[in-house]
C-alpha cells in the first residue's frame, strides 16, 4: 500500500513540475507539433499578422523587406522552405539611437532612418589636380549602396532549409549556417535549460550568432531568441528578443559617414 502511495505522489509531483515548466515556454509554443506549432500562411504573412494574433510587430522589418527588391517575394513564394529570425521593431530603435547619438557626438549630421537607407545606389565624383599644373585632373568615382549593405544586413536573419528545436538539437556545438544570399556564415546553437532542478525541463531558445570571420567564438556577437519554432507554410520563424540589436552592432561602422559623401 505504501508503495502505491509513494507512486502516486511522484506521478503527483511530475505532474506538477510539468504544469509549472509551461511557464517557461511563450503562448507560441504552447500547442506542440512536430517541429513546433503552425501558423496558416507564409513567413510574409507572419510577419504581417503577428501583430493581429501575437502582439508583436515588425514593421521596421517589413520595411527592409519591402524596401529590398525581391526579397518580398522571396518570403512570399510557397516553395521558399527558408528559416527566418523575425526582429521586433524595438531591435531596430536600439541600432538606430546608438548610430544617430554617434552621429550627434561625431557632429555627422542629421538622424538617419531606414528609409534614408533604402535609396538607390549612386556614385560621387571626385576630381583631383593632376600631377602638374598642365596636366588633366584627376578623376575617381566613388560608389555607394546603402541598400545593398542593409540587404546583406537583414539577410544574415535568413536561412535556406527549415532549421528548428528538433533539427538543431543533435549539434551539440551547434551548426554553422550561411545567409541565404550572400553565404555569410552564421552559427546557431539550440539550448534547453532546467527548470526546478530538472535537466532540460525549462526554456528552450535558439541562439544567433555573427561569427564576424573568426573561428574565435569568444568574438561573436551572439542574440537569443524568446519564441522559436513557428512552423509556417513555407518555412520557420524564430523571434528574437527584444533586447537585440538589429546588424549585430554593425550599424556605426557601416553608416556613421551617411550624408558626408562628397567631403574629402
């Protein structure tokens, strides 16, 4: 009879644990299928609805998107079986306030905003006296395509093939992963933690990292994920946190001179 009990209270107390890990997991993660849960629609859609259904936003995303010919349609497309890192819109308000508070303190000019990005390449030209005073000036074009640095920017979010929880979690030191575009190479770690001292009952999360060129993982810039696993029908959608900076800090060395283009 003592043997039933001590049975039934542990049946208990496992119960129990399992009812309080759920709070661990987001309300996207509370309904489980294979790989995850399921949203109706694309990726695009997604990001579009998410709002409607979820409460987050990603207009500042959306812009990019929009703003980057093709990459709407790359979202879009039924067949696309890429894997997105979703940005919510306050990733993007930290990357621009450090850039345009560097920007104010280095006396570059005005703030700049991702429309201002998203103009159409051009090129400065610089002319040069020649090497005597008789001879020809010279000449040196200077080109510039911001859109084409915040593509390679917003692409290091996107990945060829669909890479969720139960796809990552046999990398024990995770996967090494290339930008659907470019081929810039990112890493990608699954982690699950403990909850209430049990091993791999707690949070589960996808961790994002730059690998800036290096093998040295102490030099990546690293990002976590609060919702992972939102299986759509042409892909996955992991959402990053909040706290995220959008171009993993990437923002000043690349735009800091915006605006200065014909001061030599």
């Amino acid at each position: 009879m003592n043997k039933i009990l001590n049975n039934a209270r542990v049946t208990a107390l496992l119960l129990l644990l399992m009812t309080s890990c759920k709070d661990y997991e987001s309300a996207f993660t509370g309904i489980r299928e294979k790989g995850g849960v399921r949203f109706n629609g694309t990726i695009l859609d997604f990001l579009e609805q998410s709002d409607e259904q979820y409460g987050v936003r990603f207009d500042s995303m959306l812009v990019v998107i929009n703003g980057i010919p093709g990459l709407r349609d790359s979202l879009q497309k039924p067949s696309a079986g890429l894997t997105v890192f979703a940005i919510p819109n306050r990733c993007f308000e930290e990357a621009f306030d450090r850039l345009n508070n560097y920007r104010n303190i280095k006396q570059k000019g005005q703030a700049i905003y991702l429309s201002d990005l998203l103009i159409e390449p051009f090129t400065v030209i610089e002319k040069q006296p020649g090497e005597t005073p008789e001879a020809d000036s010279i000449i040196i074009e200077h080109h510039y395509d911001y859109r084409l640095q915040l593509d390679s920017m917003i692409s290091k979010y996107i990945f060829r093939g669909n890479l969720y929880s139960d796809s990552l979690a046999v990398y024990t030191n995770g996967l090494e992963v290339q930008d659907f575009k470019f081929d810039y190479r990112m890493h990608l770690f699954y982690e699950r933690q403990n909850a209430s001292g049990i091993a791999d009952m707690g949070r589960r999360r996808l961790v994002l990292s730059d690998r800036n060129n290096t093998q040295l993982s102490e030099n990546w810039d690293r990002s976590e994920t609060s919702v992972i696993d939102i299986g759509t029908s042409n892909g996955y959608i992991h959402i990053l946190n909040d706290g995220h900076e959008f171009s993993f800090s990437k923002m000043i060395s690349r735009f800091q001179n915006y605006g200065n283009e014909y001061i030599y």
